[in-house]
C-alpha cells in the first residue's frame, strides 16, 4: 500500500522536514491542499480519486489512497427476489450493475 504523509506546521521550513521524502505545501484560505502533478502521477492519484484522512499523535496527517465501491442495501424481500433469480438462472442483472462489476 502507498501512503502519503504531509506534517503541517504554522512554520513553514523544510530544515526539519523529515528526509528526502518530504516536501513543502501550503493550505490555502479553504482548507484545501494541492498535491504536486509528479507525485499524483506517480500514485495514480486524479481528479475524483478518494484519499483517507488519518491524525496520528503528534499532528501527523497521513492521507491513504483508497477506492470506494458503491453499495447496495436491500430489504428483506429484495433479497429474497435476488435469491430466487439467481436459483432459476433467469434473472437479470441491471446494466449499471454489471458495468460496476467489470470495473472492479
């Protein structure tokens, strides 16, 4: 797994920046960070992709990249009418469904 760590200080210095790994960034007035193109490339990181947001003690925020899959709940008679379509082998996936599944 890669994992991307960022410590934001109110001073902004890289002598005590951690190793070659490190690198300087700024939170602009929203709260947002901006990644660097060279590093979102080489993560496979793009516009859309979810990262997970971690406070280790000490300040640390570590973001994780992650991919998040859609889920789908069903009441009791849904899963019941899914339970008899796959038995008789008739039923059908719906289209959006079976686009989710080869993308995985």
């Amino acid at each position: 797994m890669t994992l991307l760590v960022y410590h934001i200080n109110k001073v902004h210095s890289t002598k005590d920046s951690g190793g070659e790994n490190s690198m300087l960034i700024t939170v602009d007035k929203r709260g947002s960070i901006n990644l660097p193109k060279t590093l979102r490339k080489e993560l496979g990181i793009e516009s859309g992709s979810y990262l997970n947001l971690k406070v280790e003690e000490g300040g640390a925020i570590v973001l994780y990249p992650v991919s998040v899959y859609p889920s789908i709940r069903l009441s009791d008679k849904g899963i019941a009418k899914l339970e008899e379509a796959r038995r008789s082998g008739k039923g059908k996936m719906p289209e959006w469904m079976l686009k989710e599944i080869e993308s995985v």
